[in-house]
C-alpha cells in the first residue's frame, strides 16, 4: 500500500461567510480587532468566502471561486486599503 503524504495545515486556518457592504468593505476580526479590508464598490452586495491562513487572506466569491483579493493582514492598520491601480 503507498504511503501519503500528510497535508499540514496551519492552526489558524479559517473560512468567513460575508457579504460585502455597499461601500465596498469586509469586515474581519483578528485578534480581538476588527479590520477594515476595502474590495471595492463594484463587488457591493457580492457573497464571499474569506480564506484566513494566519495574516495571509484570500478573498473569493462564494456563487463561483473567482478571486477577488489576496492580501497579507497588516495588524498594525484598521483599515486595508486596495492596491492602487497601475
């Protein structure tokens, strides 16, 4: 029988049902402060799922995975602005 190889997942892996607010924001809460993740207003009213691993976060929607964002929490910040646009 062929052995596996293990998965290692992190202890601080978790997954967030959101909606994102008219302003274009999400909410998430890291150790005990909220933090602000801008997204943008055209994903308004959009289902999402939050993909935390640590301070890395994933952001897709929840109808069909698309990615929307990917960003390293800074826990330092409220509020994690979009990248400017180039």
């Amino acid at each position: 029988m062929p052995s596996r190889q293990a998965i290692l997942v992190s202890e601080h892996f978790r997954v967030r049902r959101d909606r994102v607010d008219a302003d274009g924001k999400l909410t998430l809460r890291h150790n005990s402060r909220l933090h602000h993740i801008g997204i943008g207003r055209r994903w308004a009213g959009t289902s999402v799922l939050i993909l935390a691993r640590d301070l890395e976060l994933r952001i897709i929607t929840h109808d069909d995975g698309q990615l929307i964002r990917e960003l390293t929490l800074d826990p330092t910040r409220n509020y994690q602005a979009q990248a400017p646009r180039v």
